[in-house]
C-alpha cells in the first residue's frame, strides 16, 4: 500500500520514520486558524482531518496520515511562536502551570471508515526564572515549536514532570495510536510481508 503522511513537519516526519515504513510526505496546505469558540481538542482532530483529506482527494489510492497539535494553557490555545519574543512570552505563562497537548490524529484508506482520535499529554512546567527562560531559548531556538520547547532536547529541563499515555504525541504525531490505526488499515510494521 502507498502511505502518504499529510504534514510538512520534520518532527513529524522523524516520528513515522521510527516505524521503518516506506512512505511520502505531501504538505496538505490546510488554513490552521482556529473557528470562533472551538476548543483545543476539537481543531486538533477538525485540522488533522482537513490535512488527511486534502491529501487524500488528490491520491485516492493510498492510505493518508493527518496529524495536528493544539496545546492548551487552561483555555488559552497556544500556537507556534514564530519568534524569541512570543516564546519569551509563552514561557513566561507557563511557569508553574500545566499546559495540556491535544494531539489529533487522522488515518484514512481506500473504502475503508476514516478512523480519528485525539491524543492528550499533560507537561507540568517548574517554575520558570527569566535567565532560565533566555538561555533555553538561545540554545534551542524553539520558534516552530508549539508551546515554545523542544521536550526532545533541553526543553526537558524546563519542566517537573510528563503525564499521558504515549510520549511521541507530545512530539506532535502519536505513534501509540498510530500503530493501531494503520493495522487496522492492512499495514502493521510488524508484519514482514510489507
């Protein structure tokens, strides 16, 4: 089967090579605002369904991965910063506070139900001094990162604990989930006939 993953993430795209699949990236080109009121959860599977779609109504044979990361600071949705500045900003809103990832994860292939789930990781920021905050961000430059760290490298040391069920939906692509959904799609990377 063609296995195409939906996203123009690098991280994303280092994730699925993990499962030792052949596949192909196609960047979906989906607009990732948010509607007025939709919570984390909701845009996070609305837009890892747009992206599997898009890609999916141009290669209707293969079986298509979306995937997308909303996280959540109580009801404040944050996004990639884009600069020092908005990741200063958002560090600082951390400190001391948890900050949930919704991580939406979409699977479609040929006549077959599309299969869909959000993924939730909980990051438990310490308390966060301002030179901590200024020498992470000049070591990691985590500007395409939502939340403004990379948990991967040394944004590890900004934080006093993890809590969810599969560590690679913080990464922004569940692996856990994914394994599922693509065996039920005919493709387990276990299988050796693949």
């Amino acid at each position: 089967m063609h296995l195409i993953l939906a996203s123009s993430s690098p991280y994303r795209r280092r994730l699925l090579e993990r499962l030792r699949l052949p596949f192909e990236v196609s960047a979906p080109g989906v607009d990732e605002a948010p509607a007025a009121g939709e919570s984390g959860p909701a845009l996070a599977l609305r837009l890892a369904r747009e992206k599997a779609q898009a890609v999916a109504d141009v290669n209707p044979a293969a079986v298509v991965i979306g995937s997308d990361q909303v996280p959540c600071l109580g009801d404040e949705l944050l996004r990639k910063p884009g600069s020092e500045e908005n990741a200063r900003k958002q560090l600082q809103r951390c400190s001391g506070r948890s900050v949930v990832f919704h991580t939406g994860l979409v699977v479609l292939a040929p006549d077959a139900e599309p299969l869909a789930t959000v993924v939730p990781f909980t990051v438990h920021f310490r308390v966060l001094q301002t030179p901590a905050i200024e020498r992470y961000l000049a070591l990691d430059e985590p500007y395409d990162c939502a939340g403004s760290f990379k948990w991967e490298s040394l944004g590890i040391a900004l934080f006093e604990r993890l809590e969810g069920d599969d560590p690679t939906a913080l990464e922004g692509l569940p692996l856990i989930a994914l394994c599922g959904m693509l065996r039920e799609s005919g493709l387990d990377p276990l299988d050796a006939d693949i």
